[in-house]
C-alpha cells in the first residue's frame, strides 16, 4: 500500500480470511490517539478490561497476559479497546468505531 492511500472500509479479520477481505496493518485509534496493534492466533480473555489495556498498552508481554490461544482468531487492541474476531469485519462509521486507517507503512 502507498503511504497516501487508505483502506475503506478497513477490516479487521481472523487469520484464515481471504485475500478480498486482508485486514488494514495500519489501525489508529482517534479516541485514545494510539497504534492499534494485532495479536495473530488469540483472542482476548472476557475479564480484559479498560483499565488493564491502559495500564500495559503498548508492553506487548504484559498484554499476553489476558490472551488466549485459537488458530483462527486475531486479536486487536489500542490503550482504550480490544477485539478478537475469527471472520471479516468492516469498519465503518456507522459503528461504534474509533480505529480508522492512518494508510502509512
């Protein structure tokens, strides 16, 4: 991807998604103004919280913590959310959605 295009819709995927639908490498998250970073193969615990993303985010072995295995799953984080999905999904501005492509390498 050249620096001045961005995804639109970006997506995020699980790790066996197709080419059509390659999840954006390039998240940031315009409430809380951090780099979305990405998990390959986990999801989050259910107790992840907000405080607990705050407090380790960006330390990525403190972030592991409150992940867990599952081969088809990614998981997603900034300092003031996390995700895990196994299948395709648009982010759009319809959503409840704070990550938007920044479109840099």
């Amino acid at each position: 991807m050249n620096s001045d295009k961005k995804c639109w819709p970006p997506y995020l995927t699980g790790t066996t998604a197709d080419a059509s639908n390659r999840a954006c490498g390039h998240l940031r998250c315009v409430r809380c103004d951090s780099a979305v970073l990405s998990f390959d193969g986990w999801l989050w615990s259910p107790d992840v919280s907000y405080l607990f993303l705050r407090t380790n985010y960006p330390d990525v072995n403190k972030l592991r913590a409150k992940l867990q295995p599952r081969r088809t799953s990614r998981a997603y984080a900034c300092q003031c959310r996390s995700v895990d999905t196994t299948q395709p999904v648009a982010l759009t501005s319809n959503d409840d959605n704070t990550w938007i492509c920044t479109g840099k390498n």
